[in-house]
C-alpha cells in the first residue's frame, strides 16, 4: 500500500492508515468551492481596500493577481498531499505522514495559532462595525450573538453548515454584482478618469520594491483556501475532491478580487484623496451608488466576516484539534463525535469558548490579533511545501519534477519571503509559540508510549 500512497494513482482510503470512517460523507467539489470562497471571503478586499491600494501605489488589482499567482504553487502542493492523505487534519496529517510524527505535530501547533484566534478576529472586526451603525448596544452583546449562532450551525453538521455557506456566498455575490454593475454603468458615464489599465500598472509609480511589497500584502488577504483541506473526511467522489475545490475556490476568489478592486480604482483614481482608509472602498460605492450602496457594502462585509468567514474558519480549527486529538496528541475528548450530527462537536464547543475569552480581551486591540494568525498559517505552508518534496520525490522516487520539486520550491520561496517581511512582534509571537509547542510535545513523549519523537 505504501506505493500507492507515494505515486497516488489509485484513491487510498481512511482504512488504509488505520482510521475508521465517523464522520458524515456528504460534501461535493461545489461544495468545497463554496466554503472556500465563503473563506476567502469574495468581498473581502471591500473591508481593507483603503490600506491595500495605499501600499500599492494605486496598483491594486495588480496586488492582487500577483498574489492568486503566487497562492497558486501552494495550493498545488495542497492538492497533492490531500490525494495521497484524505485525512482531517489538513497540515498536520500532511506533514506527519509525509515527513514525521514530530514534524506533523509541530506543523499542527502551528497553524492552530492561525486557526483558533482567526474566528475571534473576525468577531471582533464585526462586532466593532455593527458598533458604528449601532453605537447604543454594547459590543460584546454582539460577540456573544456571532459566536451562538456559528456554533449551533457547526454543531448541526456539516451539511446543514453547508447550506448556511450557501446562503452566505449568495448574499455577498448579490452585493459584489450590485457593486460591479453600478460601477462599471457609473465609469462608462463620466465617473473618474474612464478605462485605464493604472490599476494594473503605472510606469511612475512601479518598481521591483513594489512588487515584493504588494506580494506580501496580496498573500495574505487569500489565507484561507487550505481551510478545504480539513474537510477531507466529509467529502464524496474521491481523493481528487479536495484539491479540485481547493484550485477552483483560489481561482474564482482571484478573478473577484481583481475584477471589484479594478473596478473600484477607476471609480476613484485618486487614492490619495481618502479621508479614512478603514472606509475608503464605503466612499467608492458611495460615488456610484449612493448611500444605498454605502450601507449595502458596509453592512455585506460585516456580515460576510461575523457569519459566513468565521463559521467556515470555527468548522475549520475544530477538524484540526479532531485530528491530532484522535492521534493522541491533544486530549481524547476533542475526538468525539455527536452520535446524531456526526461532527466534532466537543472540538467546535471549545473554540466557541476560546473564541469569546480571545474577543473580549482583544476587543479594542484586534492588529496585535491579526499580527499572531499570519504566522501560524505562513509557517504551515512552508511545510506543506517541505512535505511534497519529502513524501514524493525523497521517498518516492517520483520522476513528476513539476509538480514535486519546482512547484513546492516556488511555493517555499514565495511564503518565506513574505515571512521575513512579516512584522517582528509576529515572528517573536510565532517562536514563543514553537516553543511551547516543543515543550508540550516532550511532555507528551515522556508521559505517553504511543507518542513517538522521530526527528
């Protein structure tokens, strides 16, 4: 069987590396697109237009092309792992089964420091929002509220989470093709300075410092799409399921951010002119479709970030803490699963409670948040890179340099770069994490037979 997992021609399944199937199979590729996308968040660049086009130099849609570009050699290496691993777990089980246990716990500690703040983070970015449209009701009220309503829907199942995307995903498409149509309609009849290709490129203002720049800026605004990975255990039609949804969900999320941040540059070529870049792209809808416009916008991403993100990154993290609980590597009660729902309802339950702890303590102060999720998932890719190598050419011997050698060095290159220009408060944040996590992992070497420390 061993063959089989290295080539991957063949699907392998949870049986043959000693799992039983618990949870309810029932996800399609559409599926998987659609909570991607709801992960992505399609209106996503609505809510950091201003700080975005103001790095870029104008240049924003080109930002973001570069940065479905440069997601794209690590979404194939995502999708390679998840056919020879159709495991929950996502980089935990892909590391540890393509590298080493030790390794595969490492890389599991650290994209949970990504994954249990993310639904916290976006809390709190809603529930401040609401507070500017609502100033009377307290904050934390609505905390409570977004956290209740995500938990019951995850606990419900992942096919009753699914229709919830769904109906999240079409009300922000709704909205995104309100915005392009009054756009597009506004420019063509005198709004800004007509079609241009600035907000792809400005002779004056490019240069190889930009580029670098706008990589990092555009890599992280597609974290997310990995989130698919963890699905891997509730998925039909076999072990291509994922890594279709995952290239289909990056590209299409792609083609919308540039087409509504293209479109948005020309609707105001001037950037500089913003008062506030928190609202720049409120301003832009504003110029076309009136106040209508502004509050549809500001009230679609509130929503988009509350419900839809954050349910997707909830289900997401409790699959994560499921998989390495059922290997042992995290408290046993973490692997169980609601005999009526089949889902990793006790995983999903602590996140809630983490997710409420974190958003009241970082409530007024959500960039040091922001500042610890990107670490934990830049450095997962890094070994998800290191993995293919390892698992397919290493151990293999696989002659498909492309996909298992260029494509994972290209990926390596593009997330390490971003890495060294992440902010120093993030990195020192991401080591003290590592080594907790080393430390707890000694404790479970020392304490546990079945736990295995192969360096």
């Amino acid at each position: 069987m061993a063959a089989n997992h290295i080539s991957g021609p063949h699907d392998v399944s949870l049986s043959d590396f000693g799992y039983q199937q618990e949870l309810d199979r029932t996800l399609s590729v559409k599926d998987l697109v659609i909570y991607g996308l709801i992960f992505m968040v399609p209106i996503a660049p609505m809510g950091i237009y201003g700080s975005v086009i103001s790095v870029s130099h104008g240049m924003i849609a080109l930002t973001y092309a570069i940065g479905m570009v440069a997601m794209f050699f690590t979404a194939l290496s995502y999708g390679q792992m998840s056919r020879a691993f159709p495991i929950a777990g996502s980089v935990y089980t892909y590391a540890k089964l393509g590298i080493n246990k030790t390794i595969g716990f490492l890389s599991g500690w650290m994209i949970i420091l990504d994954y249990i703040f993310v639904p916290a983070l976006l809390y709190i970015i809603s529930a401040n929002s609401i507070k500017s449209l609502l100033p009377g009701v307290p904050t934390w009220i609505w905390l409570v509220l977004f956290i209740g309503i995500n938990t019951l829907i995850n606990v419900r199942g992942i096919e009753f989470t699914a229709i919830a995307n769904r109906i999240f995903l079409a009300g922000e498409l709704i909205v995104l093709a309100f915005f392009l149509v009054l756009g597009t309609y506004g420019v063509m009849h005198g709004v800004g300075n007509g079609f241009t290709l600035k907000p792809f490129y400005d002779a004056s203002q490019f240069n190889l410092n930009f580029v670098m720049t706008a990589t990092s800026v555009a890599v992280l605004s597609f974290l997310g799409f990995d989130g698919i990975s963890t699905l891997a255990e509730e998925t039909t039609g076999g072990n291509k399921t994922v890594g279709q949804g995952i290239m289909w969900s990056l590209m299409l999320v792609g083609v919308l951010f540039i087409a509504q941040t293209y479109l948005a540059a020309l609707i105001v070529p001037n950037w500089h002119s913003f008062g506030d870049l928190d609202t720049a792209f409120y301003v832009v809808a504003g110029k076309v479709g009136g106040p209508f416009l502004t509050y549809l916008t500001t009230i679609a991403t509130i929503l988009s970030w509350g419900f839809a993100n954050a349910l997707a990154a909830q289900a997401a993290i409790s699959r994560i803490l499921f998989g390495m609980s059922r290997d042992h590597n995290l408290p046993k009660a973490l692997a169980k699963v609601h005999p009526k729902f089949k889902t990793p309802y006790v995983s999903t339950l602590l996140v809630a409670i983490i997710s409420l702890i974190v958003g009241l303590i970082f409530m007024n102060n959500s960039g040091i948040l922001s500042e610890i999720v990107n670490c934990g998932a830049l450095t997962a890719f890094l070994v998800i890179h290191v993995a293919v190598v390892n698992h397919f050419l290493i151990k293999g011997h696989s002659h498909d340099y492309w996909h298992h050698l260029i494509v994972p060095m290209i990926g390596f290159a593009v997330i390490l770069f971003v890495m060294l220009n992440l902010d120093s408060l993030a990195k020192e944040i991401g080591a003290a994490w590592l080594v907790i996590g080393l430390v707890y992992y000694g404790t479970l070497r020392l304490t546990q037979r079945n736990t295995e420390m192969n360096l």
